[in-house]
C-alpha cells in the first residue's frame, strides 16, 4: 500500500525514535567548555504535513521570486527525495529549486549528523514562546532535535525565545515548560548541564526594542525554573550585547541588574553589533574580556555569541543591501574566535546552525542559488561546508588543540579532495 507522505513522515519519526533506544552514550554534558550552536527548527514547505505552507521562506504569504524572506539557499544534494520540496524558484540551468522542512525527522537527523561530523557540541533548540498558543507547538520539531541528538550523541538544550509576547504573557513559558518537565526531556541522556544541573535557556530579558512583557515576569520565569517546581534548573539568559553599561540596546531600568544577576550564565546577543575583523580584534574583544570579568565576580558562565556574518534583503524587501556585515571567506568569523579565545571564553556560543533568513546560517548552504527577482548570496565559491568545518576548528581553538593565529585555517589537502 503506498503510503502518503505525511504519513510516510509519521513512520519515519517511529523509526528513528526506536533505533535511538538502543544507541549508547556517554556524553560530557557540561556547557564549560563546548561551543554550541542556535538550531531555529521553524522551516516548513508545502506538502510536509505540518500544513503551515512555506513557514519561514515566505514573504507576504508568498514563495515566489521576488518574493521570499532567505538570503542563502540551502544546500540539498544530500537530502534523500522525499525531504526535498519543489518551489517556483528555478536554477541559472533551469533545474526546480528545491528546499527542506524542519518537520522532516530525516532532515533534522541530518543537520545533527553534520554537528557531530564537525565536532559542533550540541544546539539550542529554539522555543518560539508567541508560538505555544499552538496546538502542536512546534512539538514535532522537538521531537526530532531530541532524537538526533541521542543518535549522534549531540548535547541539546530548550531555548525559549520570548519576542513578541505581550504583558501577561510569559505564563504561558511556564506552563509549557511544566508539560515539558512531564513529557520527560530531563531524562534525556544527551540534555545539557551546568555545574550538573540541566540548563534552560531564556532569551529576550533587557532589551531596549520596544517589548511588551515586563521585567517583573522575567524575574518570576527565573526563579520558577530554578524551583523545585521547574525542574531545579541553572538559568542561562540571551541578553543585550551592552547589559553591562545599559546603554544602546539595553533597557536603562534600575531593576535589570538585579535580575540579570540571578542567572546562572549569561550570554550577551552580538549579531549586527559589530562589522568586521578590525572592530573585533580591537573593540569586541576589549568588550568580552570585561564581561568575563564582571560575571567571573557574581560566579556567573559567559557565554558569547559568535556569528559568520548577516544579510537580511529579501526578509526586509529590498530595504537593506545583500550581504550587510560580509563573510570575507570566514575571515570575520574566524577572528571571533580568536578574539573570544583571547578575552578568556570557556564556551561559545555560535548563532546560528540553520538561519538562512539573516544570512547567519552555518549548514550547507550552495554556491548556485535560484536566479530571478529575488537575490541571493553564497558562501564565496567556498565549499558549502566550510563554516561547519570551520565551526568545527573554533572549537579545537576553545580547546586549547590549536594556536590562536588570526590566520583562518588551511583545509588539508585530504579535506580539499572532499570539496563540494
């Protein structure tokens, strides 16, 4: 009997979740150390059985040329056809431009594969808090990260994101959290820890952007997670890049540092504060190196944001140029590494494994995007998988397995072999 594909979907997610029982491992589950990534997850495409349509890729309900909000264009070669989706976009040959959705469990088993190919330590998996309102609540995609992760021995970690919530309504993290606490996401071999405690992370507390919740619902969110009740959880919140001065896109509100010095790691959000290489080796790094010193003080981690670079054109509809704040072939990366290392970090954090929509994304991304109305950029004629195994030699520099040169590393010859 053929089997549609939503339901071909189903048998797949049973399948990898039972071959998952039975693979053992053992995980160093502390956050010192690691250098994790952001995994969004909120990928969807037509005919996927998710029925969100074009989730993430669209533009004014449309995914079309001249209208759609990626920059990158996913890399799909590997990506068995049952996990590619056609789209109106078409190859320089004429060839159908094809995508993926997250709500493939093949897919999201992949994008793990690779995190463990490249030694990438693990990912946050994102939460969208103003998504929980949701009957499924983006569970499917939780479902898979968990699963990936235990196959591929990748450590994992919940992310709330709390943009766009309105007054009131950080309750409603708390509830989901209770029914995650239920469905047993502790008990996973693979969730990560700090100082042995299982960590979750809340990102969105202090920011001067113009954000309906209050500060008084964070400070609750906190200490509800770190109770009895939530799990006795260490707290880890993504915070403006300037908490520490309150200024630019920090919120100047004598209540924050209160708050903020009740987390148990802190991780400032750096992308689109800085530019370019110069500004990192100079500036950032000055920056880092007294968060360090302030959070070292309160016994807090700091963990910082490192990204590969941004471009957000078609999401803003032509208003910004292609390619804002340029790659310069990992070069801009690269230095954040560096300088990261320089400034004393014990752990990373790199943003992000998956956004193709600002340009951040670090996966397999082609060097021949869809032609057309809409633009695109690419990784520079590099091979799509350069930012993984750069990723991958950021966190040998972490570890202290290689120099802190400002040079990008050289591919062996091995690996150049291996271009694609």
């Amino acid at each position: 009997m053929r089997l549609t594909q939503h339901a071909a979907i189903h048998l797949v997610t049973f399948l990898v979740l039972s071959a998952t029982m039975v693979v053992a491992q053992n995980v160093d589950r502390e956050l010192s150390g690691k250098v994790m990534t952001g995994y969004q997850g909120w990928f969807r495409a037509e005919g996927d059985g998710s029925d969100r349509r074009w989730r993430h890729y669209s533009r004014n309900g449309k995914f079309e040329p001249g209208q759609c909000s990626i920059d990158l264009w996913p890399d799909m070669r590997e990506a068995d056809e049952d996990e590619q989706y056609p789209t109106a976009f078409r190859h320089r040959d004429g060839r159908v431009a094809k995508v993926f959705s997250s709500y493939h469990p093949k897919t999201v088993n992949r994008h793990f594969q690779w995190m463990k190919e490249y030694g990438i330590d693990g990912a946050f998996v994102q939460r969208f808090a103003t998504g929980l309102r949701r009957k499924n609540r983006d569970d499917r995609v939780l479902a898979n990260c968990r699963s990936a992760a235990k196959q591929h021995g990748r450590l994992w970690s919940v992310m709330y994101d709390l943009s766009g919530l309105r007054a009131g309504e950080v309750q409603t993290v708390k509830a989901d959290w209770r029914r995650l606490l239920k469905a047993g996401v502790l008990a996973d071999e693979t969730y990560l820890q700090h100082d042995g405690r299982p960590l979750v992370a809340v990102w969105g507390v202090g920011f001067r952007d113009g954000r309906k919740y209050t500060l008084p619902e964070c400070l609750d969110l906190i200490r509800f997670l770190k109770s009895e009740a939530g799990g006795r959880c260490a707290v880890m919140l993504g915070v403006p890049f300037y908490w520490r001065e309150q200024q630019r896109d920090c919120l100047d509100d004598e209540e924050l540092p209160a708050i903020l010095a009740e987390a148990d790691v802190l991780s400032p959000w750096s992308v689109g504060r800085f530019r370019n290489p110069n500004e990192v080796a100079t500036r950032v790094q000055l920056h880092w190196r007294a968060d360090q010193a302030k959070c070292r003080a309160r016994s807090q981690a700091y963990l910082p944001v490192v990204f590969p670079g941004f471009s957000w054109r078609n999401l803003k509809l032509g208003e910004t140029k292609s390619n804002q704040i340029p790659r310069l072939g990992g070069q801009f990366l690269w230095q954040q590494f560096v300088s990261a290392k320089k400034a004393g970090a014990e752990m990373l954090y790199i943003a992000m494994f998956d956004e193709v929509d600002e340009g951040t994304a670090i996966f397999k991304c082609t060097n021949d995007p869809p032609i057309g109305a809409s633009p695109f950029i690419d990784y520079e004629n590099l091979p799509t998988d350069h930012y993984l195994w750069l990723a991958g030699e950021g966190a040998r520099l972490l570890r202290g397995e290689r120099k802190p040169s400002i040079d990008v590393p050289v591919r062996t010859a091995q690996a150049k072999k291996q271009r694609r």
